[in-house]
C-alpha cells in the first residue's frame, strides 16, 4: 500500500492520509497511535490542546520507525498566541513529542477576539526558519484571517486545517486557498460522528457497489476531492479499515452525488467564536 502525497507550497509533501488524535485520552493514546504505525499510517496529527503529545512521542520512540519516514503535526494553542509564547510553545510541544522538530505546526484557531493570531503567525515564521517546523500553516482561518496573516508576513501557510465533511464543504475557504496555493486538511472528515452520513443514500449505494464501508466511502471521497485528511478512531479495527482506501475509486457521479449532500451545517463552533 502507498499512501499518496500532496506537494506544499514551500516545497515540502505530505502524506494525504493520517492518524487524528482529538479526544484520543493521554493514557491510550501511545498504544493507539503504536497500532496505526504498525498498520502503516506515516502521519500524525496532534496539538497541545489534546494534552497527548507524549503518547504520541511514546509511540514514536517505539515504534523504531526513522524519523525522516514520519510526518508529525502540532497545533498552537489560542492561549499561546501573544508575544513570544509561541517560541515557548514549540519547544515545550518538541520535548513532549521527544523531537528536535515537528513537520508541520499550525495556529490552531485564529481566536481574533484575543488580536494576537497576526503575531502567532508571525513567531512561527521565526519557529519555521529556526528548523523547529519544517512546514507551517494555520487551522480554521477563514479568508479574512488568511489575509491578514499574508498582508503582514508575505508568507502564505502551506495548509488551513478546517472543518469539512459532505454535510460543510466551506466552499468560500477553499476557493479562496486554492487560489493562493494553501493545501486543505479535513478536520472532522466523518462529521465527527454528529450527524447520520452514513445513512445518506450516495454514501450508502457507492458502499454497496464498492464493497466498502460507507466510512471508507467518505474517505475516499476527500482522497478524490484532494483533501488531506487523519480520522480519529478509537478502535483497532477501525484504524486498519479507514487505512484501506486505495482499492477502489469512486465515479465522477459517485463523487458528485456526495458533493450534493452539502447543507450549510457546521457540526463545531464558528471560527471567530473560540478565543
Ligand atoms: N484543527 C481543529 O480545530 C480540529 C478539530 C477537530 C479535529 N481535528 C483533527 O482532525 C482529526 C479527525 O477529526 P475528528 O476526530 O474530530 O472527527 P472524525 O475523524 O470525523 O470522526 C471521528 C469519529 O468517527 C468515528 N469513526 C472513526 N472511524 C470510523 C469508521 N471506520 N466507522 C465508523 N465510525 C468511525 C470515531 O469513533 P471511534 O473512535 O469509536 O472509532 C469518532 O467518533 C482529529 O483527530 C484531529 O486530529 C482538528
């Protein structure tokens, strides 16, 4: 199995698909994300706010897997934003993960009420030419926020990390960074579970023809859409079935009859309301 890369804007690539670890709690997180390595996951997305950034280093160790084989993101959090709380961050975030550098840091929320995401951005410019982050981006900007931060820096992120599933595709966010070459991650690819997509009827029929579970069904449909995304899962099984996405392919009507289950609907908070 290879898992297909998608090419930043500075350069740098990305495993499409990966390991997610929100609400993944500390104490299972290494034994987890040791079974998604072990499955062949190369890609792992944490942040300091899911205080699981050890397990996730835990497993690394462990696991003996080269480091330049791995792909390690991590997320600052919105109280770490002003002055130089972000050349802090990283470096308690690298010595959680048991790393000398991450692969991709983002600013996890623009958090515009606190004012401060233009010098998040700033400080990780500096993170990234210090050699702590090979690759830096942001995570639910929506085009306002992507401007400003390019106005101020002329640095463009290599990724905004949003919430995207069939139910909110954000139109309005990914053309905007298509236009200016900023990858899109998937957060909440599955809808987090909140609303019944599974039961939607193109999901179900493309998993019937297939042979594939309308969870796989979903993923590959991002993996087609371009989307770079890393499921959450719990269980074992789980882990090793969302991995199993590149036996099959979806048609292009497949592909458009998901595109048509968009309904406006985030299933977490607006952007500019988590400060
Ligand atoms: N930047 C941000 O603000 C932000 C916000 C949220 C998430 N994220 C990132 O995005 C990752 C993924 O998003 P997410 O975890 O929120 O949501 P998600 O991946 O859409 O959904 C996870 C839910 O789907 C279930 N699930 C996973 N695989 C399944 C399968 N094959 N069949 C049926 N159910 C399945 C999981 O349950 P079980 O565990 O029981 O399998 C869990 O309840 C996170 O882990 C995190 O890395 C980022």
């Amino acid at each position: 199995m290879t898992i297909p890369t998608v090419q930043f804007n500075d350069g740098n690539s990305i495993p499409q698909l990966g390991f997610g670890v929100f609400k993944v709690d500390p104490a299972g997180t290494e034994r987890i994300v040791l079974d998604a390595l072990e499955a062949g996951y190369r890609h792992i997305d944490t942040a300091a706010f899911y205080d699981n950034e050890e397990g996730v280093g835990a497993a690394i160790a462990r696991s003996g897997i080269p480091r330049e084989e791995l792909f390690v993101t991590t997320k600052l959090w919105n109280d770490r934003q002003s002055g130089d709380e972000p050349l802090r961050a990283i470096d308690e975030s690298l010595a959680k993960l048991g790393l000398d550098h991450v692969d991709l840091y983002l600013v996890h929320w623009p958090a515009p009420a606190k004012g401060d995401y233009v010098n998040a951005w700033q400080k990780l410019v500096e993170i990234r030419d210090a050699g702590k982050a090979r690759s830096i981006g942001v995570s639910n900007f929506l085009p306002e926020h992507l401007a400003a931060v390019i106005e101020a820096t002329d640095v463009v992120p290599a990724v905004d990390q949003i919430e995207l599933h069939p139910a909110y595709q954000q139109r309005d966010v990914t053309d905007y960074a298509a236009a200016r070459g900023i990858r899109i991650e998937a957060w909440g690819p599955l809808g987090q579970g909140k609303y019944p997509l599974f039961e939607e009827e193109p999901v179900a029929a493309a998993a019937r023809a297939h042979g594939k579970s309308p969870a796989q069904v979903v993923l590959r449909w991002h993996l087609q859409q371009g989307n770079i995304v890393f499921p959450k899962s719990n269980s074992p099984e789980r882990v090793r079935e969302n991995l199993d996405l590149f036996d099959f392919a979806l048609t292009d009507a497949e592909q458009a009859a998901i595109i048509s289950l968009e309904r406006g609907g985030r299933v977490s908070a607006h952007p500019n309301e988590v400060n």
